[in-house]
C-alpha cells in the first residue's frame, strides 16, 4: 500500500478500534436468505470500525474514508463476515485497476503528491473511474462514524429456503440524524477525534443501524462495483444492529480477525463481481504477514472502564 509497511497492522485500514454488540433481526430477511442470521432473534457480533489507508498513525480528516467491518456468529455457527466503507461506490472495477491505481497515485518523493501525468494516463486506461470518483466527490462526507451509512459496495447473491436467488446490495444506514462534516474538523489538534468522538458517543449509549438489502432487478450489473444501482429499486430493512461496546484492538478481539468478505453462510453467496475475489485473497495475505509481525501498541487507545 501506498502508505508504507508497518508491521503488526493490517496493510489497508490499518488504524482502527474494535466494536461488539449484538444483530437483531425482524425477520423480514427469511423470504430473500436461509441464512440463520435472519430467523428472528438476536446474534451476537465483533466489529471494527476504521480508516482506509496503510498507515495506522494518520491523523483523522474530514476527507477519511470511513469503514466498518464485521463479524456476526449466529449459535449454530454459519457465521458472515462483512467489510463496508461510506462511499457509494468502488472506484475501479477489478483487482487488476486497482493495483494500477495504487501504482500511479503513489506519492512523488519531491511533493508528497500523487504525479499528476500518471494519475491522467491511468484515468484515461480506466474510463470507470471518472464518474465513480464523481459519484464519490458528490456524496456529502458524514461528520463522523456514528452518523455514516456504510455500504457492501459488491453485489452478492441470496438464496431462500425453496432454493431462488435474489442479487442484492447491503448497507448500514445509521438512526442517528445525518450530519455533513464541517470545514472546521480540517483544524482539530485532536489527531484522533473521529475515533475520541465515536467512544464519547458509545459511552453515553448504544449505537444502531438498520440493515437495508437492495434487491436488483434483471439488467443491474452485479460485476461492476463502480455502478450504482437505480434509487427506485426495493429496499428491505432486515434488522438493526446494535453497538454498545468499543475497546482498543488487542489479542482475542477484532484485532486478529480477518475480515474476509467471502465467509459466507449458508444462504449467501458471491456474485460475479472480481473485486470479491481480489478481496479475498488480498486480506488472506495480510493477514499472514501481519500475524507474524511484532505488535505494537494502536494509535487509538479506548480508557479501561470506559469503552461502554
């Protein structure tokens, strides 16, 4: 990654904090997925909550790419892992752009900017990411994690208990109001308080959002993660998540996990999309190389006692 190796942390996302609490579905889930998360009830979750980008001491911006990440365990196993980030849309449609996307927005040593020359032959290589980079300038910023949506950006599909699949989208919309950033968080000496703002906001009571699943109809691409879908299309509200806990990343929690996005239950599975695949394997990656690494200490630091 374009932000330098630093070892013992995750090579994107590497600055985070873990979260747990529980899912509770309506069951509005089952006609679409046999999966055990969606029969009513509640299923426990461990979670992380992180900025994109390698290095795991920046400071918070207004300009961050927010993500969550999760690791639901229903009690009869079949578990789903999913990793979700605010913006609407990938930028690039395969594994093989993105690897050349991060080859030309590599920092020139001389100005600590990407080179404008090869951020222009790259874009004029990959026509998908002008308007997906538009979509993203246009979508107002959340002025933090409490109030963002989180969006599974891939297409993947459901499969119900009589056996028909359903290609679908998912997001976490947030209940708590939005509220854009402001110019002002640029200016925050608080190189931390995105994070310092979400543990405040944990320790004064539980967080929740409502997972929204977009159903696609026959011509919605599935395999291109840079396309929106049309706004019009059905949205189901399957259940809310609840956080009521966040602690530093540590042995046995979040920090170990490998939020991998093809764990799948029983009920759930990968679409077309390449990016999946390019996910996967690029987080089995650094997972390995991170987990023989010497650790050292997260730039985000939860007070014991205080994280809920």
């Amino acid at each position: 990654m374009n932000g330098g190796v630093h070892a013992g942390f995750r090579r994107n996302h590497a600055k985070g904090v873990c979260i747990a609490g529980h899912f509770e579905s309506n069951g509005q889930g089952v006609r679409l997925s046999k999966a055990a998360v969606f029969t009513p009830g509640r299923v426990p979750f461990i979670g992380r909550f992180s900025l994109a980008g390698g290095q795991p001491h920046v400071a918070d911006g207004p300009t961050a790419v927010l993500a969550m990440a999760l690791r639901l365990r229903p009690p009869a196993g079949q578990e789903w892992r999913m990793a979700m980030i605010h913006i609407p849309v990938f930028l690039v449609r395969n594994g093989e752009a993105l690897f050349e996307q991060l080859l030309a927005s590599k920092p020139d040593p001389a100005t600590g900017q990407p080179d404008p020359a090869k951020m222009t032959a790259f874009a004029a290589a990959h026509p998908e990411f002008g308007p997906a980079l538009q979509l993203v300038k246009s979508t107002p910023m959340p002025s933090g994690f409490a109030n963002a949506t989180f969006n599974g950006i891939n297409a993947f599909r459901f499969v119900n208990a009589s056996g028909a699949a359903t290609a679908v989208r998912w997001s976490m919309t947030a209940t708590e109001p939005f509220a854009p950033e402001m110019p002002e968080q640029a200016y925050n000496p608080d190189k931390n308080y995105l994070f310092d703002d979400l543990i405040a906001r944990v320790r004064r009571g539980p967080l929740q959002w409502h997972l929204i699943v977009t159903i696609g109809q026959p011509g919605d691409t599935t395999s291109d993660p840079t396309i929106p879908w049309p706004a019009d299309r059905e949205r189901v509200d399957v259940g809310t998540l609840t956080i009521d806990h966040v602690e530093t990343e540590a042995p046995g929690n979040c920090r170990d996990i490998n939020f991998d996005p093809l764990v799948l239950p029983a009920g759930i599975e990968p679409s077309d999309d390449p990016v999946l695949s390019a996910r996967s394997a690029t987080y089995s990656q650094s997972f390995t190389r991170r987990e023989g690494e010497k650790k050292t200490p997260s730039a985000v630091q939860v007070p014991i006692g205080k994280g809920s």
